[in-house]
C-alpha cells in the first residue's frame, strides 16, 4: 500500500512538471487492490479499471515499466496504444483497461464462463466504480453469472464519488450497491474497504467460492477517494476540502500500520525504515524510467508505428494508408 501510493505521488509530481499527459491516483483505496491481490492464483484473471494499480504494484510488475507508459516514452510497453494508466500486463493478470464504463463486468463474467467450460479452477475479478454500476452492462453481467454460477468475483469499489457526483445519485432508492445482488440469488456483501484484513478475509472467502463452483459473488467495496478524480479533476468545486479528513473508516496506511504495531509485528523503527525503502524504490525505478525519455523530453517515435501491433495481419485498407504515408 505505501509503495502503491508513493508511486501515484511521485506519478502525480511528475505530471505537474509537463513529464506525463495524465494520471489518476487510488489514495485512500490502495487497501482494496493489494489485500485482493493475495486471495488470486496464477491464471486468475482481473478486469480493472484505471484505480486498481495496486493490484499490478501488488503482484511485483516491473514500476519502471509502469512509469514508461505514464511517460509514454520509447520503453512503454504498449506503446501508445492505450492512455498512460491504463496498463495492461496477461502475465501478471491484468486485463487490458477499458475507457467504457462497466464493461469490466460483461467481460469478467464471459472470461470466468470459458473458464469453467475449459475445466481449469482460474476465476475472474472484475472491478467497476460505483457510478458504472447503473450501466445496463452491470445487470447484464449479473443476470449472465447468475444463470451460469460463473467462477467470478464481481466488484464494486465505492470510494463516494463518481468524478463529481455523489454515490448517493447511482445508488438510488437502495440502502447500498451490494444489495442489487440479492434480486439475481448473488451472494453479495459489503465491507470496510479501508480495513486490509478485512478485504484480504473477504477476497479469499469469494475466491474459494468461486474455485469450488459456488457461483459468483458481489461485493461492495466502501471506501474513500482521498485525492482528486485524475490529475484534470479539481474537487474543491464539488465537496467540502476537510472531507477527506472526516472520513469515518480512515486512512487504510495508516489503520493497518497502527494494527501491526499495538500488536508487536512492527515497531516504529520498522516503520520508519519501511517508508525510507519505499521512496528509494520509487526513485530508483523513476531513473531508470526517465532515462528512456518522458513526454517533455526524450526520443520521439516514428509516426509509422501507429501501423504497427495493431493487427495480426495488416489490411489492406490500412497497408495502402501506411503506403499514402510514405512508410
């Protein structure tokens, strides 16, 4: 959690200072991603949306790699193909980003679908805000699991604000989003997603489900998006400035670091030395970023490899296009 979020910090500096063209952060949420994480297997399938970057940091992706496609230099591992947070990794079970809300869903269910016909015990997790969750994708997804007990996880992060309208609008007339489950015999839940423990017991619950064809289930995760919507957002305009602050649950970071010290697991010195490893990393890896150049500075690609790892085999309508281009 703390590498996830000074990650986004030193993210969110660089885009400040012309380095990168966007960034979005998940401070306050990192405790859903990384306590999720340990309840995967290898083969498992996520489905994300741009604030489950913890899931990557996680899992040990290379942050350099991360940080080359937020530069969008000449080591971005996708290569301009997506927006700079929108990673995506087979290896580490990140699925590509969708910029369509909800579709996260209809895509996790189809995927943990096959899974089950090919006999293998992955599951998938999908992941959606909790202003996707009125996209008719959402009740399709449900209405699909549902029927075909499909090895799934579906979650919904509610971190109270859908850019810059409340979770109040999207929830409706409904006590709460996980309750939407019920209607279609999903087991559903909702739970402090500011407490690690707590979305580690959950995660693993809801996989052994899955794993031992119990069907899927929902889970509403509560928490709090302490920083803006994305590095375009300025949330002053739409909620009170010591809203963060007031935030019941708390800071996940610190809940968690207050629980291994009254418990003797850390000691302050532990602490200390942990957030001093976690800066070093961060900029080691940031170096090491840079030196392949960023969007202010550094090599500039061809515009002929917008031709290029897009199709299998080339069209001709797009071969005759790179030919008009002279390439």
């Amino acid at each position: 959690m703390m590498l996830t979020r000074e990650f986004d910090r030193q993210m969110m500096i660089d885009q400040r200072q012309s380095k990168a063209s966007f960034y979005m952060q998940s401070t306050g949420e990192e405790a859903i991603a990384c306590a999720f994480h340990s309840a995967l297997r290898e083969g498992d399938m996520n489905f994300p949306t741009y604030r489950q970057q913890g899931l990557l940091v996680a899992a040990g992706y290379p942050l350099e790699l991360m940080m080359s496609q937020v530069y969008s230099n000449s080591r971005d591992p996708l290569r301009g193909r997506q927006m700079p947070v929108f990673y995506s990794s087979r290896e580490y079970g990140f699925f590509s980003i969708s910029g369509n809300l909800a579709t996260q869903f209809v895509q996790g269910v189809g995927w943990a679908m096959a899974c089950a016909l090919k006999g293998t015990s992955s599951i998938a997790a999908s992941w959606i805000g909790d202003g996707a969750s009125n996209e008719t994708d959402f009740f399709s997804a449900l209405v699909m699991a549902s029927t075909y007990r499909a090895p799934v996880i579906l979650n919904i992060v509610n971190n109270q604000w859908a850019i810059s309208t409340s979770e109040s609008v999207a929830r409706g007339l409904a006590p709460s989003f996980a309750i939407r489950g019920h209607g279609f015999g999903i087991a559903s839940l909702r739970v402090d997603g500011n407490d690690f423990l707590a979305v580690h017991s959950v995660a693993a619950w809801a996989a052994e489900r899955a794993r031992a064809n119990m069907g899927p289930t929902l889970i509403e995760w509560v928490t709090y998006r302490a920083a803006a919507h994305s590095s375009s957002d300025d949330p002053s305009g739409y909620r009170p400035a010591d809203e963060a602050q007031a935030w019941p649950l708390g800071d996940p970071i610190e809940r968690l670091t207050t629980h291994l010290l009254r418990t003797g697991v850390l000691d302050e010195s532990d602490v200390a030395a942990l957030r001093v490893d976690v800066v070093d990393e961060v900029r080691v890896a940031q170096i090491e970023a840079q030196s392949h150049g960023t969007l202010k500075q550094g090599p500039v690609p061809s515009p002929r490899e917008i031709f290029e790892d897009v199709f299998k085999s080339m069209p001709e309508s797009l071969a005759s296009q790179e030919r008009e281009a002279g390439y």
